[in-house]
C-alpha cells in the first residue's frame, strides 16, 4: 500500500515540470503597438526579440518585476509549494521506509503524507520540524537541503517583491491627442500632461521627438527623428498644457497639416520630474500617430474648476482632459470664463512682445 501511494505522488511530481513549462509560456514577451494604450492606463510597450531564447533561469529577476502583482504572488506561492511538495516526498519516503528515520508521534488526524507535507512547509523557511522530528543522517540530510533550498528560495524571491515594491508608480498621464493651431497668430503643437496625484512636479525634462521615414539618394528607408522644443516649466502644476512654436527653428516650419498627416509620422515624448512630496524621480512617455491623433484648429476643454471664495483653481476634472472642442465653438466658452482668455502656456516676456 505505501509503494502505491509513493509511486502515485511521484507521477504527480514527473508532472510538475509540465506545469513550469506552461507558467513560463505565459510570460513570452507581448508584441509591440505601436498605437499603445489609452493615456490613462500604463503603457508598456515591449519588441518581440528573435534569435534570442529568454527564458526564467537567465532573467529571473527582471522576469519577475515585469509580472503583474497578482501574476507574481501566484508565482511565489506556487514555488513555495512546489518545493514543499517536492521535499514532503522525501520525508514520506523514509517514514515509509521502516527505519528509525524520525521521533514523536502522528497525530492521527490526518493521512501520513499530510503529515510529511506539513512538516515540509514547517521547514523550508524554518527550522521548526512539528510533530515529526529528524532522527536519522538521512533524515537531517534531507531537513539540511531543505533549509538550503527554503534559504536560497528566500533570498531570490524576496528581492523580487522587494525591489518591485521600492519603484516608483508614475500618475503622469498624457492627452490622448496632440492639438495643431494658432496662438497670437502663431502656428503651435499643443498637448497636455497631468498629475492625477494632485501635486506639483519640481524640475520637469520633456523631451519630444518628431519621426517620420524618408527615402535616401540610394534608395534605402530610415527612420529620422527631430526634436521639437517644448516649453520647460521649472515646476509643473497638475495639469499643464505643452506648447511648441512652429517657427524658423521648428522641423515642422513650412509644413502643412495636410503635410504632416501625408508623413504618416510618429511624435514621441518623454517626461522626468521629481515628486514634490516624495522626492522620488518619475518618469511616463507617450507616442502619438500624427495620422491618428493629431486634430487641427481645435482647443482642449478646460480641466481647471474654481472653488467659491478662490481666486485660483484647485479642482482638476479629469474626465475633460482628453476632450477638445474646435476653436470657432469656443468663444461662448472663454467668454463664460475670462480668465482663460489669457494665454497661460506664455511667460511675462512673451507676453510683452506680444503686446
């Protein structure tokens, strides 16, 4: 009776590999969208790497900071038990065995390999044997294996969690459009950035790209890319709209929007500032399809809501960040709001040139 049962808990353990192999399917690397997720989610994007087998033995740990929270604490729990369940066998085996492997008694509520089971998962982290006590070499052979294991198992998941709780979480969200229109009489690119925490960000670097792909003298397609100046706010409130000028000095001077869309382009953004309460960097990108999410001669719906007895606004609606409305249907909406007539993107000097 006790060879079956042994023999029938180790064709379950001849296929726990099959299991690993599955978990590990699950995390093959997604395929890049180049269109990415809404704003409002976190935006991942990640290459399909060919000629290169990735696997969890040689990037456990990035592997790890990658899964989702409850991904990865499915993961710990199930190689707990696993190596549990592969050392309760052995335990079961010598107390099956006839020798004088362990002392103390069996409580006799529950089968013998339960016992060894939680015996197994009493000692893979400590060394806290229960009712079942190593009395033999073999037997403390195999609760010291069992210690290294649980030691080692520790260390590198621990580290994972550890590390993964210790990065910081970015709010920073973008607009899902970029907006081409006229300031003063000055073509501009407009977007909107916001930090749905509430507080300011100290120091922002934005840094925006414009790509598009063109033919070469010998035929051959590449990839270019422009930097687009951005306006460089020394701290940035929770929502801020970003203004390029289409000057001179601007890659896109001279282009149409009817031009830009034929580009069939990408514009890139990236975005690092300090938290002000934390003191943490932050970091958030985005990509937009000119084609897709470039609008022209439109303005974005105010986000800003005043409060009664205040004279500035505290209240950020977040459900108008992405919505925009076109300029000529705006000016009942700026004359319901005055102090929107104001360009709030222009400094004291730019204003005065204006002027």
């Amino acid at each position: 009776m006790a060879q079956q049962h042994l023999t029938q808990h180790m064709r379950k353990l001849r296929e726990f590999p099959k299991l690993v192999r599955s978990m590990s399917s699950h995390l093959s690397l997604p395929v890049l969208n180049l269109s990415e997720s809404s704003s409002s989610g976190p935006q991942n994007p990640k290459w399909t790497v060919l000629g290169v087998k990735r696997c969890i033995a040689d990037d456990f740990q990035h592997m790890g900071i990658e899964m989702e929270w409850p991904n990865l604490c499915a993961f710990v729990a199930s190689v707990y038990m696993a190596v549990s369940l592969v050392f309760a066998l052995g335990f079961y085996y010598l107390l099956k065995s006839g020798g004088h492997h362990f002392s103390g008694e069996l409580s006799g509520q529950m089968t013998e390999f339960e016992e060894c089971f939680w015996t197994s998962v009493a000692n893979v982290v400590t060394i806290g044997y229960g009712t079942l006590v190593p009395a033999s070499r073999a037997a403390y052979t195999l609760a010291t294996l069992e210690h290294f294991a649980g030691i080692l198992m520790s260390a590198l998941l621990l580290g994972i969690v550890v590390t993964k709780a210790s990065i910081p979480t970015s709010k920073i969200v973008f607009s899902d459009v970029m907006l081409m229109t006229k300031r003063n009489g000055v073509p501009v690119l407009i977007f909107r950035v916001a930090n749905t925490r509430g507080n300011f960000l100290l120091s922002p670097d934005i840094r925006v790209s414009f790509f598009k792909h063109v033919a070469t003298k010998e035929g051959e397609q590449v990839c270019i890319g422009s930097t687009l100046e951005f306006t460089q706010p020394p701290v940035m409130a929770p929502c801020f709209n970003l203004v390029h000028r289409i000057n001179k000095d601007s890659p896109l001077y001279g282009m149409s929007y009817d031009d830009i869309l034929q580009s069939d382009g990408n514009i890139s953004a990236s975005m690092g500032a300090t938290d002000d309460q934390s003191l943490q960097n932050l970091y958030a990108r985005k990509m937009w399809s000119v084609r897709e999410n470039l609008k022209y001669d439109q303005r974005f719906v105010d986000v800003l809501k005043g409060q009664k007895g205040q004279k500035c606004s505290k209240v950020l609606d977040m459900e108008n960040f992405h919505k925009y409305i076109p300029i000529k249907g705006a000016a009942d909406f700026l004359e319901r709001l005055p102090s929107l007539k104001e360009d709030p993107s222009q400094g004291p000097e730019e204003k005065s040139k204006d002027m």
